[in-house]
C-alpha cells in the first residue's frame, strides 16, 4: 500500500510485513539536473554517430544510391534508437538510475517500492515522446507540477515514481585512517559471518515455510537502504512473526538481525535438500 504526504513530499509504502517506509520524492530541480547531464552525454554520443555517418555516407553514395538510401535509413534508426535506448537500458538494469540520475541522487522505482523492470522502463521512457511536447519536456513539466506524486506522464502510464536516494555520511574517525594505511601493507583477516558459529533446533525450522524464507530475502534485499530505526522495527515485527510460528529463540548474545540470518541459512539448507 502506498500514501503519499503532501507536506513533506514523501512517499509512503507499507512492506508485505506492515512495516511503513518513507520514500523522499525527487523534485523538478533535481529531475532537471539529472536530465541536463544525461543530455550533455546523450549529445556526445550523437555527435559521434554523426561524425561516423558523414565520414562514410559520400562514399556509399559515390558506389550505389541505394545503399545511400539505407545508410540513411540506419541513420535515423540508430538515433531513435540511441535516444529512447539511452534512458531504457540504463535505467532497466542499472538499478533505475541514468548517469545523470547518479549524480543527482535521484533513481526510479515502481509505485510498491520495488526496482523498475524492463517492461516499466520500456513503457515510461517511449512516452518521454509526448512528455517532450512542445519543447524541453513542457508537458511533462506540467504533469509533476499537478500530479500528487510529481509523475510526467511516462511515469503515470508506467507505473513509476522518482525518488531521491539517502546520502550517508561517510565515517570521519582517526581510527578509519589507520586502519585503511595499515591494510596497504598486510591485508586484514576475513571477518566471519556472525551467524556461522550457531544454528537452531531442527525441529523449530521444519515449522517454517518458503515463504517465510521469501519474507527474509525480501528484508535482507531492502535493510541496507533503510533507517535504522525502521530497520530495527521491522527485524524485531519479522522475528516475533518467525518466534511465534516456529516456537525458536534467538541464542543467547545474538543480535535480533543474525537470529534471522541463521533461520534464512537453515531455511536454505532444508530447501536444497529437497530440491
């Protein structure tokens, strides 16, 4: 389920888990940045297309009119092509980022708050067309201004939304320092997983299902782009939920996150063997 609060621009959307996870929305001033650097490169790259096709184009006309002709016709297809191409790949398997996107901190995501796919991708960029009308995207322009959850409408047809990402900030501590000069001269030891060492009743875990494994790779996918706080929140709703149906407890001195860990890994090894 997702909401949207006027106020503050942000999206909110309920987990499978019932857990609410606030999306800042991406403005027009951060949609237009990205857009200008995604331009400058996307012109680059014509230029160079160009550059090709009018090195070779004479001399294909000096042989045979009509593979003029064609040359020509591949020409316009390939700067369609690049064009709408350029924005689809990107941001079908680039996590819903463009270069320009990157540097602006903004990315594109599905209204439920999953990665945007092919198909969305596809369909919200062919409409980038009618958005582009009458020039330099005044429609689409016009649709963010109006549309309660700032969607042109290639995002409205598509089924998408722009968010903004969440910048951490980048640890400051001496000790870090030392640490970095250190590994120059001797690589550090591999941390073990701090589930490794633990495991838990069989006869609790043959309780579980694979969707409650699905449950846990859902979480595991998204905690790193989470609050900490709703992070914590929802490890502790996923945990109660494993606790109650499976009757485990978390060994003593482990955290409520490497309680899960253990169960996805047993949850696994019992999917395998039985597969």
């Amino acid at each position: 389920m997702t909401q949207f609060d006027q106020s503050s621009d942000q999206l909110s959307i309920e987990t499978p888990e019932l857990v609410a996870i606030q999306m800042p929305l991406a403005g027009i001033g951060s949609r237009f940045i990205a857009l200008l650097v995604d331009y400058i490169i996307w012109g680059i790259g014509i230029v160079f297309v160009i550059w090709i096709f009018a090195f070779f184009l004479p001399g294909l006309n000096a042989f045979n009119h009509l593979s003029a002709q064609w040359a020509t016709a591949l020409y316009l297809f390939l700067l369609f092509l690049f064009n709408w191409g350029y924005f689809t790949l990107f941001e079908a398997f680039w996590n819903g980022r463009t270069p320009g996107k990157r540097i602006a901190h903004i990315r594109v995501i599905q209204r439920s708050g999953r990665a945007i796919g092919l198909f969305e991708s596809m369909a919200r960029n062919f409409i980038r067309y009618i958005d582009q009308i009458p020039f330099f995207y005044a429609v689409g322009a016009v649709a963010i201004f109006v549309t309660r959850d700032h969607q042109r409408l290639g995002d409205l047809a598509a089924g998408t939304l722009v968010v903004r990402d969440r910048i951490e900030d980048a640890p400051t501590s001496t000790e870090s320092t030392r640490t970095f000069t250190a590994n120059i001269f001797a690589p550090a030891a591999p941390t073990p997983e701090p589930h490794a060492g633990f495991s838990l009743p069989d006869h609790g875990i043959a309780k579980l299902a694979a969707s409650d494994l699905l449950v846990l790779e859902s979480f595991f996918a998204r905690r790193l782009d989470m609050p900490l706080a709703t992070r914590a929140a929802l490890a502790q709703r996923i945990s109660a939920a494993i606790q109650s149906k499976s009757g485990l407890e978390p060994p003593p001195g482990v955290s409520v996150e490497t309680f899960l860990e253990i169960t996805a890994r047993q949850l696994r090894d019992v999917a395998r063997m039985h597969s």
